[in-house]
C-alpha cells in the first residue's frame, strides 16, 4: 500500500507540491527511490565544485574575494542540497539557486558554483516540474542581472564594475541549454515508459488470448470425447449383465475415447512447452470428419456428411472441425434426435457450415460447462467469421457458421 501523505502545503491536486511530481508521475518506482540515496555523485559534484571554485579564486584573485570560511559553507550546502533531489526536486531546485545567488551577490569568485543549479533543474524538469524549475533558474539569472548590472555598486568586491552584454547573453545561453537538454531527457523518459507500458499491455493481451486459446481447445476436446465416454458407460451399465459382450464394446469404444482424448490434451499441452518447440503432432482438421463421425456413432449419433470436404487455411481448417465437433458433441448432450446432418460449401472466398438435428431437446442436465456455444463464436469471432445458432421452426437445432477460406497475415 503507498504511504498516505497528509499535505501541510498547498498542493497540486494530490501530495504536497514539493514531494515526488505531479498527479500521475509515476516514472520511478517511489518505495525504490526513498530507499536510494544519490551519495556517490553528491559527494563527486561537491568535492568538484570545491576543488573547482579553488582554482577559480585563483584565477580571479584581485577581482574577487577570497574563499573564506562562509564562501565554502556556500559551496557545500549547494551542493549537499543535491542529496535530496530525487526526494524533494523542487526544494532542491530553489534551494541551489537561491545558495549560487547568494554566492555571486557576496562577491566570491565564479565558478562551478552554477553547476549544482544545472543538476537540480535537470532533476527537477525530468521529476516533472517543468514550471518549478523554469521558475527557479529564470530567477537566479534575473538576480544576478540586478545584481550586476544595478546592485555591484553597493556589494563586494569593491570597485567592482558590471560584466559585458556579452558575458550575459552567454550566461543566457547556458540557462536556455540546462532547461532544453531537461526537457529533452523528460521527454524520452516519457516515451520511453510509454513503450514499456505498451509492450507489457501487448504481452499480457497475448498471454490472455492463448489461455482463451488453450481452455478452447482443452474445452472441445473434452466435452466431446467425455460425452461419448459417458453414453458407453451407461450402456455398459444397462447391459453389464444382460449383455456382457455389447457391455464389452462400450468399454472397448471409451477405451478408445479416452485414449484420443489423452492424445489431444497432450497435443494442446505441448503449446505451453519452450517457446519456438514445434508441436508433435499436426493440428486436427477436416480430414479427421471421418474419425467424428466414428466417435458420433459409437455414442449412438448417426451423422450424414453433405457436400465435398475442402481443405482450407489451417486456421479455418482447425476452427471448421472443432465447431463441428462441439455441435456434434451438443446434439449427444441436449437432443433427443439420434441423427445430425454436417453441410460443407465452399464459395465467395468463405466456407459454410450447417449442422442440423431434428430435435427434440431433452431438457436434461448433460453436465458440461455451458460454455460450447461461445467457444464456437470466439473461434469463428478470432477468425473474421460468423456463428449463428438456435432452434429451427420446424423443430430442432441448427448451427451455422462461417468462416473465412484464408486466414489474414495479421490474425
């Protein structure tokens, strides 16, 4: 849970303003960044910045003051706000400011002094608070504008005299660098996480789309061969002792059953194996209607093929058999008609199908989880194709569906 953050400040629509950016700005992860410090290049920029204003005090000797003892608690408070910047960027930002304003204004020499204002706008900007630190750097070099163009007369060194246009417009220069190479990394960082967000909304729509895949086809599988296993047993049951030989041939037909049953979940399984692994077996297709119509008639269905088997896409291929098995498997379940018709036509770039029964519904519990009817229209659906299903006017069930003859590249 995120720690609640009561505000004692006024706020920008959520926590107080100085905290970790605006509403939404979640770029790095906040428990992460509590619990890191930026030690190492907060001690590298202070120890630069005074090794570096040394040798600037040097250079400037005569027309600057010499460093003395407050002079380098400048420097290092400027530079030890720098420990913050992740935390609170927008105090930091001010705070580095308002240290290098008083620096300049107290006449010690230039120097990297600006440096950790450069660091702070940079955080600042890319934490999200474009306006605090424009806000910041544009008041540091208005001060030091009325600093050395009007103020110089009345503060050290003295005889001062006021620094060229020139050396102003390249101060300018530098501000107006600071803020755009900010701006530059905060927009990449943006788009940057904006990828991230994508690709990791892309792989879960996948990882969603083969469990829909998956529980498909486990769930066709299953409820056909399952059904068929469960007429046998109750055959076998009814005839166990009147009939021991007729009993026999129902065990022998779920025997059978279940080991295709078995085979398939294997061969549905193997799509969770290493990616890039080819599956063991082929995909089941319309060449296997044979086969149903086999399993159909051990469950006590008798089923009429019409018109000539194609063979399609393989993606149309699989979808026509398991919309026909789960119909078939439908009519063992719910009908009462002992006879379904399967109609195959082939025209206008699309392939039909049509399996009727002529009813009527038993209205039996079959078991099974209901869900045959929309695993058929998400296939057909998957496909660019269409599935309508309902009873007939004339009395039984009807299924047809239509399926496009090429599946599209980009399906």
């Amino acid at each position: 849970m995120e720690e609640q953050h009561t505000p004692t400040a006024p706020t920008w629509g959520g926590p107080p303003w100085w905290r970790h950016g605006p509403p939404g700005w979640n770029r790095w992860n906040d428990e992460e960044r509590r619990a890191r410090w930026p030690w190492r290049s907060t001690l590298l920029l202070t120890a630069f910045v005074l090794l570096g204003s040394n040798f600037a005090a040097h250079a400037q000797h005569g027309d600057r003051l010499a460093l003395d003892f407050f002079a380098r608690a400048l420097l290092l408070v400027g530079s030890g706000l720098l420990l913050w910047r992740q935390r609170y960027p927008v105090f930091v930002v001010f705070g580095t400011a308002a240290v290098a304003l008083v620096y300049v204004a107290a006449g010690y020499p230039y120097g990297p002094v600006f440096l950790p204002v450069a660091v702070g706008c940079f955080s600042a900007v890319v934490a999200g608070h474009r306006r605090a630190a424009w806000t910041a750097v544009g008041l540091l070099w208005a001060g030091h504008l009325v600093v050395s163009r009007w103020l110089y007369r009345w503060l050290p060194p003295t005889g001062d005299h006021p620094p060229s246009w020139m050396q102003e417009i390249g101060i300018a220069t530098w501000v107006v660098a600071v803020v755009a190479l900010s701006e530059l990394v905060r927009v990449r960082r943006e788009q940057w996480s904006r990828d991230r967000t994508e690709r990791a909304q892309a792989a879960r729509r996948r990882a969603d789309e083969e469990r829909l895949r998956i529980a498909r086809e486990l769930h066709d599988v299953l409820a056909h061969s399952i059904s068929v296993i469960n007429v046998q047993a109750g055959v076998g049951l009814a005839l166990l002792d009147s009939d021991p030989e007729q009993a026999r041939t129902a065990l022998t037909t779920i025997k059978a059953a279940s080991k295709e049953a078995l085979g398939e979940v294997r061969q549905v399984l193997d799509t969770l194996r290493a990616p890039g692994e080819a599956p063991r077996a082929p995909a089941p297709g319309l060449d296997r209607l044979p086969e149903l119509v086999e399993q159909a008639a051990s469950a006590g269905l008798s089923v009429e093929i019409e018109g000539e088997v194609p063979t399609p896409a393989p993606g149309t291929d699989l979808a026509a058999f398991r919309i026909i098995q789960e119909a078939l498997t439908n009519v063992v379940r719910h009908s009462g008609s002992r006879r379904a018709r399967v109609r195959l036509d082939h025209a206008e770039g699309a392939l039909r199908l049509r399996i009727d029964d002529d009813g009527p519904a038993t209205g039996a519990d079959a078991g099974g989880s209901g869900n045959g009817l929309a695993g058929m229209r998400e296939r057909a659906a998957a496909l660019g194709g269409t599935i309508e299903a309902g009873p007939r006017d004339d009395g039984g069930f009807r299924v047809l569906a239509v399926l496009p003859w090429k599946v599209k590249e980009d399906r």
